[in-house]
C-alpha cells in the first residue's frame, strides 16, 4: 500500500512539472481603457515618472515606499527606483521610447520579492474627445514562474492592478 501511494505521490509531482515545462517561455498582460481627455495630456502624466504618485496602483500600496528619480527628467532617459513593501518589492523602471501623444515604452527591472525584466508599453490613440490607452507587460517566464503560474493566475493578478492604475489615470487625466 505505501508503495502505490509513494508511486502515485511521483507521478503526481512529475505531471505537476511537466505541465509546468509545457507552459509558455514569455507572459503578456494587457488592458486598455477609453480615458475622455486629448493624447497629449495622457501622455504627460505616464511618460513623467514624477506623475505616477497620481495614478499609479502600486503607490498607494506602500505610501512609505522609498523612491529616487534619475536621469531625464521625463521621456526618454528618465528613470525611477524604488524600495518598498512586500506588496510593492524593490526594482527600477527606466523610459527607453518616448513618442509624444502616443507611446511610452520602459524597461522594468524587479529585484524582490522575485527578480524579473520585463516590457512595459503603453500605446496612446485619439478616439474622437478621448483617448484609448493600452497598458502592456511582457517578460519572460523561467520554469519556477511557470511553476507558480499553475496556481496563480498572472493575467488576473497582474490585470487587477494595471485596471485599478487605468481607472486612476483616467481620474487624473480627466480632473486636470
């Protein structure tokens, strides 16, 4: 009997990570949200990392995060560190592409809780009084995420922040 369930234990965990080496090598998570104010003043509040305390999701989850701005002081070059919580970690973000009214493009650099480098772009398109914006992340997955991924649903967990930062934004760009 302790055999068979020691072999079903095995085959068990063996499934567990060969569905997990199935998983895909890259993540993507993406949202977009219509926001009623022109291109131009949406982009300045995400290609000036100063403005992020104004929408950004993850700035409410530690207030006492500890922050240092480098570099450009907005759009290509400008950079952005910070060091908090559990909720939040430690990393740095730096703008690499900054096309006025229509696309900011960051390198995102997360050193705990997990470290991590990842795409960040956000695609700005006048829709009549508004503007769509588009908020993509992508990276890669190396076999403990992939493993995590099983569990947790990264689309879900990651989206629920860039939705809540999306409807900041929108509060921000639209009260200006």
């Amino acid at each position: 009997m302790l055999k068979i369930l020691l072999l079903v234990v095995v085959i068990a965990v063996l499934g567990v990570l060969a569905l997990a080496y199935a998983q895909p090598d890259e993540f993507r998570v993406e949202r977009s949200a219509r926001i009623k104010a022109a291109p131009g003043k949406v982009y300045d509040l995400i290609a000036d990392l100063h403005r992020w305390s104004a929408w950004s999701p993850w700035e409410k989850k530690d207030p006492a995060m500890q922050r240092s701005f480098t570099g450009a002081e907005h759009g290509v070059g400008a950079q952005y560190a910070w060091d908090g919580n559990k909720n939040v970690g430690q990393g740095s973000m730096l703008i690499t592409e900054a096309a006025p009214s229509s696309r900011v493009a960051i390198d995102l650099d997360f050193v705990k809780p997990f470290e991590g480098h990842n795409k960040v772009v956000f695609t700005l398109s006048p829709d009549g009084d508004s503007t769509v914006v588009n908020w993509a992340m992508a990276g890669p997955m190396p076999f403990i995420s992939k493993l995590i991924c099983l569990f947790v649903n990264m689309d879900r967990m990651i989206g629920k922040d860039f939705e809540t930062g999306l409807a900041n934004l929108k509060a921000a760009a639209e009260s200006a």
